[in-house]
C-alpha cells in the first residue's frame, strides 16, 4: 500500500511540475506594451480588441489588445495577440502575412515571439518595424 501511495504522489508531483512550468514561458501583452514603451516606441491608446477589430481574421487569440503609434496618423497602429499555442498563432500570422502578399494595400508587418504575435501598420518604417520587433524579442 505504501509503494501505491509513494507511486501516486510522485505522479502527481510530475503532473504538477509539468502543468506549472508550461506557463512560465508566456509573456503577458502590456508587458510589451511597456517594452515598447521603454525603448521609447509609440504605444499609446490601448484598448481590448472586440471583435469588430479582428474583421475577418480568426478570433482565437487569448487575450488581444491595439495600440495606436500617433506618428502614423490618426487610428494607425498596431496590434498584440496573446496565444496559448502555437498553431493559433501561426494560422493568425499567415492571415496577415498572406493579405499582404495579395494587395499591397493590405500590408502590415509582423513578428511573433513566445506566445504573442504583433501586427503593425505597414506605413511604419522597415526601420522602426525592426525596432518593436527587436524589442519584442528581447523579452
């Protein structure tokens, strides 16, 4: 009986170790906002996404948040997507990416790290682009 009870709690030290760990990894979104915000990069406004902002794109997102960079001009900014796998992330990614590739009038930058993805305006700068995505993947 023993052996059974020594059996189990090492079981469920296993589970619980594993499940506990699995989040350690994940970055929260007004983390980066504060990151951006630290290297001096334009986040201001930010609001939960609804689901007017998402359009067509998948709503699978965990926690969704836009940003405004006021230097793009009024309404232009960005977006913050915060998943809890990867395969949301990457089918959300490609949805952007992919509306660019058809129109360049629908370009936007994107870049992913962790569990967040970010979508940015794509009349930023190439060269301010690289420094969010610098930024986030500082983090």
């Amino acid at each position: 009986m023993k052996k059974v009870i020594l059996s189990v709690f090492l079981l469920l030290s296993v589970l619980v170790a594993c499940s506990s760990g699995s989040g350690s990894d994940s970055i929260a979104i007004d983390d980066v906002i504060d990151k951006f915000n630290e290297e001096g990069l334009e986040a201001e406004d930010v609001t939960e996404m609804t689901k007017d902002d998402y359009g067509m794109a998948p709503m699978k997102a965990e926690e969704a948040k836009r940003f405004l960079i006021p230097s793009l001009g009024e309404d232009s900014g960005g977006r913050i997507f915060s998943y809890d796998n990867q395969k949301d992330l990457n089918e959300m990614k490609e949805y952007y990416d992919s509306l660019g590739e058809e129109s360049a009038m629908f370009f936007s930058w994107t870049a992913d790290h962790e569990n967040i993805l970010i979508q940015i305006n794509g009349e930023l700068s190439e060269e301010k682009y690289e420094e969010y995505k610098a930024a986030l993947e500082s983090m």
